[in-house]
C-alpha cells in the first residue's frame, strides 16, 4: 500500500494528539493552551464556549484543580482533508475526579478539528460530551 500525503498528516495529528495528552499529564494549562489556534474554540459542557486561547486556559486550568484528576483519550479515526490543511479527530475519553460527593468518573466522545499552523498541527475546536446520562430529578 503507498502511503499518501494525507496519510502522512493524519500520523502527524495522532503524534500532536497523544504530546497534547502527555501535555494534560504535566498539569501545566499554558503547556495545554499551546495546542489550540490562537482562535481555538473550547466546547466543554454545561459552560460558554471559551474562545480564544487565553479562554482555553482559564477552562483547563479549572479543569485541571480537580482532585485526583485523571483523564485519557484515544482517537478512533484521524480523516485529513483533500487539501490537507485540516483534519478531524473522533475518539473516546475517560475522566475521573474527587468530588464533593466521592469519586465522579465520566466516559463519552469527543471531536477535534486540527488545522494545520505555521509549524505544526494545532487546535481550532475541540468538543466533548459523556455516554452517561444525566441525572434525573
């Protein structure tokens, strides 16, 4: 099988996705925040979306206090665009952290939309949500 440009990019993402998880490892939010386009976009749940970089940040920074934090993800698919200037990561995470209550543990899917920056693959929207159901009254 000959391997493609886009094949070739799509290893790239995969390579910038699993330095951005070790990058969650070291705790640092501005090591984090490094990843996404200066007009990343940040979805996280039940929260305004945080625009921009600097928004990211103060989001993962929140993220990141919570005891006993734990949190992994593995992509499913890496699909590059023709152009190859953009490429879409699916996959599926894991969470966990002391709460108020005992241990939360959460696992659902996510989608990131790299684009291809100056120097590397960086982040321009990233989304997540759970497999679990939320808790009725």
């Amino acid at each position: 099988m000959t391997t493609t440009m886009n094949d070739l990019a799509a290893e790239a993402v995969r390579v910038a996705s699993a330095r951005w998880l070790a990058a969650v490892d070291t705790r640092d939010a501005d090591r984090i925040a490094a990843f996404y386009a200066d007009d990343g976009v940040f979805l996280v749940p039940n929260a305004p979306a945080a625009n921009g970089r600097g928004q990211v940040r103060g989001v993962w920074t929140q993220l990141l206090s919570a005891p006993n934090l734990s949190l992994t993800w593995t992509p499913n698919s890496v699909e590059v665009s023709q152009a190859g200037d953009l490429a879409s990561e699916v996959g599926t995470y894991q969470l966990g952290m002391d709460g108020p209550a005992g241990r939360i543990e959460d696992d659902g899917k996510y989608v990131v939309v790299w684009r291809r920056g100056a120097s590397d693959w960086e982040v321009a929207a990233d989304i997540f949500n759970s497999n679990r159901s939320l808790p009725l009254p």
